[in-house]
C-alpha cells in the first residue's frame, strides 16, 4: 500500500498499532489502519456415475492444467454458493452442491480451500471464457501429472478412496511448501474430551 | 474508499471491470481493481470435563455478553492455529485444537464461523485484554440469553447434543437475517452421486 484509501496520504507506514499483535498498514496522517486477511477459494467436484468433471485453465497461474472449478468466494454469498457459482462459471454447469468434504489451509499464499461434493445433474456442459475445455474423467482418466494445483491432487485422491471405501468423509489438513516441494500435514487430532 | 492505495488519485468509481460479473472499486487513473471478500472468523470450544470456557465480551460489538473464543483469522496462518491463538489472547488458555467441529455462512455480514473442538490440558485461564471475565460452564450453567453471536449459541447447543449422542460431527449451515431475526438454515444435503 502506498497510499492512504481514507485520506490519500502518502504516509504510509508497516508497523505494530497500539493494542496489536502483528504489524499493518497505518497511516500516519489519519491513523486509519488496514488489515490484510487470508481469501476463501471454493469449490465442488462435480460427479457424473464413475466419472469427475475436470477444467482446463485458459488463465494463469497454471494456464493449460487441469483443475476442479474452484474460485474466490465474493462478498454477499455462502461458501456452496460461490462453489456452484464458480462450476458455473469455469465449466457452464449447474451443480447440486452436496456435503462439504476437503479444507486445506494453504498459510504461505494465504488461502483456504474448501471444497463440496456436487451432482451433475445433467450432461450439460463446456469450457467458460477461464477454461479452455472441460471433460469427464473417470479416476483413471484423471491427467495426474498434469493438474494445476495441490488441492486438486489431494481432493480428487481422496475421493476416489473415499468412493472405494463406500462413504465420503471431511477431509482436514494443511498444505505447505517444503524445500519447494508441497505437502500435505493432514489433521486427524481427536482430542480427549471426558477427561478431568 | 476513497483514495486509490496504488496512485493515490481520488478517481474513485465502483463499477464492473471488463471480463467480470460484479462492480468493484475501480481507480480510473491508473486502472487498478480492488477486491474485497469473505473473513474468516476462527474459534474453539475449549472442554474441561463437564464443562465449556467462556469469555464475557470486553469489547464492541455486543460488550458484556458471553462467547467462546474466536477472532480474525490472520494471514500465514492456518485455521486451527487462528483458533488456538484467539483462545490464548482472549482466554489466557493453551488449548490442544482437534476436529473442525462446526462451519456456519454469514453472507450479510461477509463471514465464515470455523469452530474447532478443543481440550484444555490445564485448569489454567484469564480473562485476556478483549475480555472481562472467563467461566467454565456446564450445559445448565450456559447464559443463554447473554450469548454474543448466533453462531455461538448453535454452536453450543450442537456441542451439548452430540455429546448426549456420544459423538461429535462436523455442522454446516447458513445463518441469515430474516425479519430481524438470525435463522440457521443447516446444510445436510446428501447428493446422489452412484447415478448416471
């Protein structure tokens, strides 16, 4: 931030308030102070029989890989909302958005992921203007080695076990870079809470 | 706002850049596009035996009711963590953060609630500088009508009933304003996803 969006003074500075933990953008003229916090990315995986409904990106980052639509949740809507919103718009299909069943906490980009189960309700379907095809793909038609991002991996992992397992549960975790490589600290804590 | 943070021009307008499907604030000087989106508001339940802890609001908004521990989450951490830090800052308690326990959708206000079941490993707690006072509280010991917020009153009422059930699940669901009143609409679709 160079300038003050309140009074637009140039003195802008990063630094702790008074009363804070952590450092922000402050101005110095008008005090007024800027918080910056992480973005909700939603999604869905839609499901048609034995086969997922993957995009091709028309847009960076990862231009040309394969992806679930998935996108940033706006203000004004729910978290199934803008998932079905995003499958609208990345692949022109309406969803039935079902139980919500990954959230990954992505802390180095500042992130988190949630992504639905979905039902294709029809075969009706094409690339929107951030995709440049769509496609069916059954587990072992998904380009693997091809797919944009982490969350993806691990979404549609997990719910290929999940399918051969016969029940979907929440999946919970973290994915972070390490030795720039990304991986998964999955959380299953069951915490005791009968004792005292 | 006001003032472009980028150029510092006053040219200031809210409307629909090229290519998408809402307005933004939008500087016609130098074109930037600021986006605004979703919070999230991260908490725990922190469980000692019979009881939950509470804090008594020492701030605005709704100052002198009661609420479990939850704030912003913060960029370059995760959820859990969000949680885990609001309970220290506001409950002086170190928890052991475990299962994501309920995820409530505050369109009108722009935020997502993530609690998370949490074990007090120590009888050890204080009213941090956001609170007046903390209590540990069996079910029958819960001000009800001092609670701060919605989501925290559904949250301890779906606490209370799993534990009679013998088991905690995860709850979804919108909270919406209709006729002055906070509604929760839970979410407990189950799409049907062997058709096709």
């Amino acid at each position: 931030m160079k300038f003050c969006s309140r009074c637009g003074s140039e003195h802008m500075v990063w630094r702790m308030p008074e009363g804070d933990t952590r450092p922000r953008h402050v101005c110095d003229s008008c005090g007024e102070i800027f918080y910056q916090n992480p973005n909700i990315v939603a999604g869905s995986i839609p499901v048609w029989g034995e086969q997922v409904l993957l995009c091709k990106r028309a847009i960076e980052p990862r231009f040309g890989y394969w992806t679930l639509p998935a996108g940033f949740m706006e203000n004004g809507e729910t978290t199934a909302e803008a998932a079905a919103r995003e499958t609208l718009e990345e692949a022109c299909a309406q969803v039935v958005i079902g139980e919500l069943f990954a959230v990954f906490n992505l802390p180095q980009i500042n992130q988190v992921y949630m992504m639905f189960l979905a039902a294709l309700p029809a075969l009706e379907f094409g690339p929107g203007s951030e995709s440049l095809e769509c496609r069916l793909c059954r587990e072992d038609e998904i380009p693997w080695s091809e797919l944009a991002f982490p969350t993806i991996t691990h979404t549609l992992k997990f719910f290929f076990e999940d399918r051969r397992d016969g029940r979907f549960r929440l999946h919970f975790g973290d994915i972070v870079r390490e030795g720039g490589e990304a991986v998964l600290l999955e959380r299953r804590v069951q915490v005791p809470l009968t004792g005292a």
